[in-house]
C-alpha cells in the first residue's frame, strides 16, 4: 500500500487527474503521438521537481563527506526533523506553509551544530566504519523518537490554495507546487554558489576542503568552518524535508526510506561539489519516476541499474571528484 501511495506522489500530475476531453475522431488531438508527447513531458517534469528536493536534501551530504570525509548516514534524520517541524508549526499552531520553511532550516541548522560540537567533532579521525556504525545508530535513535512523539503513519499536510492546482501550458499540465520546487531550489542553487565562490566563507570552506592542514597553517578556524558546514548542509536537509513533505512524505522511517538515495547522489555525482549532485539528482530522479510509472511491476531496480552504468562510465564521480 505505502509503495502504491508513493507511486501515486510521484506520477504526473496530468496523467493521472485530467480527463479526456471528447473531440472529433478525425481531430489530430486524438493521434497517440501527442498523448505520449504529453507524457513523456509531465514524467520529465515531475522528475526534475522530484530530483530537485534530492538535490537540495543531498547538498549537505555531500559537504559533509567532501569536506570532513564523514560519513554521516543520519543525514536523513535531519531531513525528517525539519519536515516535522513545518507539521507541527502548521497543524498545531497555524503557521502558514511559508513561513515553516525559514524555521525549518534554523531549528535544523541549530540542531546540526549542536551535534557536530558535541558527537560528531568526536568521530573526525576515526575510521569510516566507526562513522557508519555512529550515524546510522543516530539515524534509528531518530526513528524511534519519532514513532514514539508521532506515531508511524504518514503525517498529512495540506499545502495552501495558492500553491494547489495545475499550470497548463504547451498542451501539458504543470503543477504549481512542482513548479514552486524547481524555483526554490533554482534560487538556492545560484545563492550558494555565490556563498561559496564569492564570500570570504566560501574561501575558507574551499581551502579547507583542498588541505585542512594548510588552512589551519594560514590562520582559517578550521573546527569553525566545519561547524558552519555542517549547520549549513543540516539546515539545507530539513528544509528540503519541510519542502518535500507533499512529494516525498513524511512518516518515521524517513530517514532509512531516503537514506540510499541521498547516498546515491552523491556517490554518482562527487562529493564536495554542487554541480556533481545537482547532474546526478536530476538524472536519478527523472529515471526514478519515469521507472515507477512506466514499469512500476521492476520497483527500485531500475535506479539501481542507472547507478551501477554511471559508476561504471563515471568511477571517480560525473565531475571527478568522490570524498
């Protein structure tokens, strides 16, 4: 059931709700060349929206495992806080939808600090599979503390008026939260790529990133940058938890559901990079969807098989780089 719920989420929108519209049988609107134009379109669509909040959710992974070389398996958990943070804002205290979003990545962003000072700090020099066996435990302390506060069901959420409904355009229909994603992310994107190449920030967290060492030999505060890496890629997971509530959703097996997608990304795409992930998400998320709804009988097998063919063509990552 939860498998067809998730289909559902991610079949395109026009595919599934607009009906056929009775014309001529002579009307070149009835040929199947169109209708599968229409298709192939709005599986396009809903594949870049779905990749975008992988992308987005990926991002601090990958700043994680390129410039710390850790690997934090509770990524995802972060992902799944902030999504509960925009619920319970919304539904218990009447925060608008918006307005979640900005709390989301703060409580998120505070939250990854925190741990980063007082557990994560702790396991840098060790072994990645001391990381693994850490984070991954956080990852189940996670969701049990949720199924215990929450319950194990899917969280429901009702997005505002504003953000419901379909665009039509070029004889496809688009929807408009989709397209609210894809802006979002768009947005962030060029921010961070400003943060990074354009502030004395993005300098220090480059140098880190090419010799920690050297950097603490020129006076950078590498523990500090470290810190705010982590609170940046945290805080850039609970809002795309916040954001992909209504695509992705949200229950309490959030973080081990997504987990070896977020991997995904960013092994394909290269860690410590933006443009890796972002190719590497919107490839995966538009064969993920285009897989669950042409042959839903094959499930997750298809991304994996479009993972090992990257892998095999691109080893060190699509840019070249792999933590």
């Amino acid at each position: 059931m939860a498998a067809q719920r998730a289909r559902a989420r991610l079949r395109p929108e026009h595919l599934s709700s607009r009906k056929p519209e009775e014309a001529h049988p002579d009307d070149p609107r009835n040929s199947a060349r169109p209708r599968r134009c229409r298709a192939v379109i709005g599986v396009a669509f809903d594949g870049l929206a779905y990749g975008s909040l992988l992308f987005l959710v990926s991002l601090g992974l990958s700043v994680q495992m390129g410039l710390m070389n850790f690997v934090n398996l509770a990524h995802g958990a972060f992902a799944m806080a902030g999504g509960f943070v925009a619920v319970v804002l919304m539904s218990r205290f009447g925060v608008p939808f918006l307005a979640t979003l900005p709390i989301a990545f703060a409580a998120t962003a505070l939250a990854g600090a925190i741990l980063e000072r007082l557990l994560y700090r702790r396991l840098y020099g060790a072994s990645h599979l001391d990381q693994v066996l850490f984070s991954i435990g956080l990852a189940f302390m996670s969701m049990a503390a949720a199924t215990w506060i929450f319950g194990a069901s899917q969280q429901p959420v009702r997005l505002p008026a504003f953000l419901r409904g379909q665009l039509h355009f070029a004889g496809a229909d688009f929807g408009v939260y989709r397209l609210f994603l894809l802006a979002v992310v768009a947005a962030l994107t060029l921010a961070l790529v400003a943060l990074l190449g354009g502030t004395r920030f993005g300098a220090q967290v480059r140098a880190a990133v090419d010799d920690a060492r050297a950097a603490r030999g020129l006076g950078i505060d590498v523990d500090r940058v470290f810190t705010a890496a982590f609170a940046l890629g945290s805080g850039l997971a609970g809002l795309g938890g916040a954001l992909g509530i209504d695509v992705l959703g949200l229950d309490a097996a959030f973080p081990l559901k997504f987990m070896v997608y977020f991997l995904l990304v960013v092994v394909v795409g290269g860690a410590g990079t933006l443009a890796g992930p972002l190719a590497a998400a919107m490839i995966l998320g538009v064969c993920d969807v285009a897989a669950k709804y042409y042959v839903p009988a094959l499930g997750a097998f298809t991304i994996y098989a479009v993972m090992v063919a990257l892998l095999l063509a691109f080893p060190a990552g699509l840019l070249g780089r792999r933590a």
